[in-house]
C-alpha cells in the first residue's frame, strides 16, 4: 500500500474530479488525503480519506480572487490579470511550501497529485523532496505549449492555414514575453530552494513531470503530435457524488418536448447566459431547467422577463447526475465538469465561454461538431434561440457528441487515471513506468 497526496484548491471543479481518481486508488488499497480548503473537509472525510487544510494559505482570499469578480473574473486589463494571476497562483508558493512541509513531516506520501494551477509541488517539491509528482490538468484539453497548441491568454481557433500558424508563432513569443515576469518570480522560489533557473515556462515545466494527466481525448484535442511523453489523455475523470433522485416536479414536465438545461456553473457571474436563455427559449415546444448556483437567490436575479414563461424553471440547484438522461441540450460556460458530463453522454453543448480555459475549450467543441460556440458579445436572446434550436434539430451534432463519448470510454477515465498514477509508487498493478 502507497500513499498518494493530492493538492487542490478549495473550488468544487478542481475537487471533485480528483476525488474521483482518489476513490479509486482507494480501491486499489491504497492511502489518500486531500490538502485543501476547510470548505471541503466534510465532503473530502465522507469519501474516507485524511483531510490537511490550507494553514498559511488564506483560503478566503482564494475563493474571492477564483471566483468573484474582485478576482481574476473582474480584470479588465491584460495586466491587470496577470498581477491577479501572480497574487493567487505564484505568491501564494512560500504559504503552499510552508503548509505541504509540515504535511510531508507527519504523513510521507510516496506521491503527489497535483492541481495544475497550485505550483508549489512540481515548481520546487519534486526536485527538493525527491517525490514523484503527477499534474492532473482539471481541462479536457492539454495546455502545455507546442507548435499546436494554444497561446497562453489568447484563446484561439487551432491554427491550420499558413497565415495562422505564423500568427500563432508571433503570438507565443508575445505572450512569453509579457509573461515573463512570472517565470522571473519563480526562478526566484526555485534559487531560495537551492534548485535551477527554469528551462521553459512555469506551465510548460509541468510537462517535465513524470505524469502529466489530461481528462480527455486526443480526438477533443485537435489530435496533437507535440507534447511530451509525459502527457497522458484518459478521458472524463467525474465525481458522481452520491444517488439522489430528482424531485417531482421534474418528472411532471411533458415528456413529449425536448428537455434543455443551462447553468453558469458557481462562478459568481452576472446572469447573462441565464438571461438569454430565459429570454431566447421562453414560450417556445421544450422544457427549460436553470439553475443559479447556491450562492444565488434565484428571486433575487433579474432574468428580463416577469413572470417567467411557464416551460421556464429556475433553481439554485438539481441533481445532474440524475438529470442528463433526460436532456436533449445542454448551455453551459464551459465548466469543464459540466460539459464534459454532457458529452460523456451523448448531449450536444452550446457554450458561452467567459474565462479561464473556457474560450479554448469553446473552439475544440465547435470543432468537434458537437456544441455550438457562442461568444459572450454574441450572447442575446435571439442567438441563444437559434443555437439552441440548431443543436435540437440537426441530428449530427447528437452524432459527434456520441463519436467523442466513445473516444472518452476507451480511455479509461478514473480508473485508467488511478492505475498511471499508482504505477509512479511501483505498484505493480498501476504499470510498468515507476518513477526514477
């Protein structure tokens, strides 16, 4: 038996797809415990594994700079959003170091699992503590950068024409650039740990780690050629949580139109993607569920239109789970859970990306044929109707949604996900690639 610590910040997407991958290992026989934010402790003990809080970690000051938007949502500028993203992800090493040494002290693990955004584990853990680390991405496509794949803060349709593969190219040198005081920072960490300058980028240094795992599919991923032997896809690793039925209201709608669900996921956004919906599909033959996060009053939303159409109904939340056999559609953000559960099943997408690595999985879906992107600027009631109404009515995009589905399956998802990462401690029935 191997113990395995993974490192995550305290937001519902980053959490629950690696308690996926812990059940699992769990299941295998081994050991597991969670470094992240008191808000999940409760949930993270309920799964059976060892719960170690953020301690010099403001765990507050995360989930304002993550999620509202006084943080990284709220930027308006370039460089604005790039002093937040130093301020969440890079200052907070030293805390990170401080919290994960005195974790290392009293558990030794034999493995890391780390979030791709908490960079103290494989920035400085892996080379100063000699421990494997596996980077789990969270996104269903791999962001390390290469000749195809994105630009970091650009999100981009992939390059295939000449000219947008030398726009790409041109691009990535800019980015670098403004982003080098960011790679310049960590040097910084990694000299006080007695480690070398960095090689790459501090994003592209995670690829230099022995796992880097990606919940989804090369199909997904414009079938990329230029990424490290260390990346692996597995498919969707998602958390069902536990069995719970869906109230009975649910059961009461008419089974005889098609059933669409829209959520903006639990980013504290205003309602704009709510608003088109209930605008764009009110009065229309289908049934519409929506729902605004726990964190919103639903009476308190300004939706454009009192009273609601009767095949508009509104909840903080239900369970999805139990809900996505039921749909015919979904809209979504572009959450990656959200969306990738809906693939997984065979539902096409319409996605309204706002930020993070949602734009970017906006254009894979659009590629793939099964969603429709819908940019924000575009996102009116009257778009949102013919989007809607097109991924309803045009079989293929059911088809290509189904086509991804069972390129996700043959991958192997958690379990898949688990055997690699428990083949890093030598577990023999995890592999035949044990870290050196």
């Amino acid at each position: 038996m191997s113990r395995f610590l993974f490192t995550v910040w305290p937001l519902t997407g980053h959490v629950y797809p690696n308690l996926s991958i812990a059940r699992e290992l769990a299941a295998m026989g081994h050991e597991v415990a969670f470094y992240t934010g008191a808000k999940f402790r409760e949930l993270v003990e309920s799964e059976g594994f060892r719960h170690f809080p953020l301690q010099k970690v403001d765990e507050a000051h995360i989930d304002e700079m993550f999620m509202s938007h006084r943080g990284i949502q709220g930027a308006k500028t370039p460089w604005h959003r790039r002093a937040m993203w130093r301020e969440c992800v890079l200052d907070t090493i030293p805390a990170q170091l401080d919290d994960l040494d005195a974790v290392l002290a009293s558990w030794s693990p034999q493995v890391i699992v780390c979030d791709a955004t908490m960079w103290a584990p494989f920035l400085v853990l892996h080379e100063s503590r000699h421990i494997p680390v596996a980077i789990f991405s969270l996104i269903p496509a791999c962001h390390l950068a290469g000749p195809q794949g994105p630009v970091m803060g650009i999100p981009m349709p992939r390059p295939v024409k000449a000219w947008q593969r030398q726009r790409a190219r041109v691009l990535r040198v800019l980015s670098d650039f403004f982003l080098r005081e960011i790679r310049q920072r960590a040097d910084e960490f990694r000299r006080h740990a007695g480690l070398p300058r960095l090689t790459c980028t501090p994003t592209n240094h995670g690829g230099l780690m022995p796992l880097y795992l990606v919940p989804g599919s090369p199909e997904f991923d414009y079938e990329r050629t230029d990424l490290p032997r260390s990346v692996q896809y597995v498919g969707p690793c998602l958390w069902k949580g536990k069995d719970e039925a869906l109230p009975d209201w649910i059961a009461g709608l008419p089974a005889d139109q098609p059933l669409v669900y829209a959520s903006e996921g639990t980013v504290h956004l205003d309602p704009r993607v709510l608003r088109a919906v209930a605008q764009g599909l009110g009065g229309l033959p289908i049934q519409v569920i929506m729902t605004t996060g726990k964190h919103r009053d639903p009476s308190t939303l300004d939706l454009g239109v009192r009273p609601l159409p009767p095949n508009i109904h509104v909840r903080q939340w239900v369970p999805l789970n139990a809900l996505i056999p039921k749909l015919s559609a979904m809209v979504t953000i572009g959450g990656p859970g959200t969306m990738m559960a809906a693939i997984e099943a065979g539902i096409p997408v319409v996605i309204v990306p706002f930020a993070w690595d949602h734009p970017e999985a906006g254009w894979r879906l659009q590629a793939s044929g099964a969603g429709i992107l819908l940019q924000p600027r575009d996102c009116t009631p009257g778009n949102m109707r013919r989007a809607v109404e097109r991924v309803l009515a045009d079989p293929s995009y059911h088809e290509n949604a189904l086509r991804l589905a069972g390129t996700f399956t043959r991958l192997g998802g958690s379990p898949e996900a688990a055997r690699k990462i428990a083949a890093l401690a030598g577990d023999p029935a995890g592999g035949k690639e044990p870290f050196h």
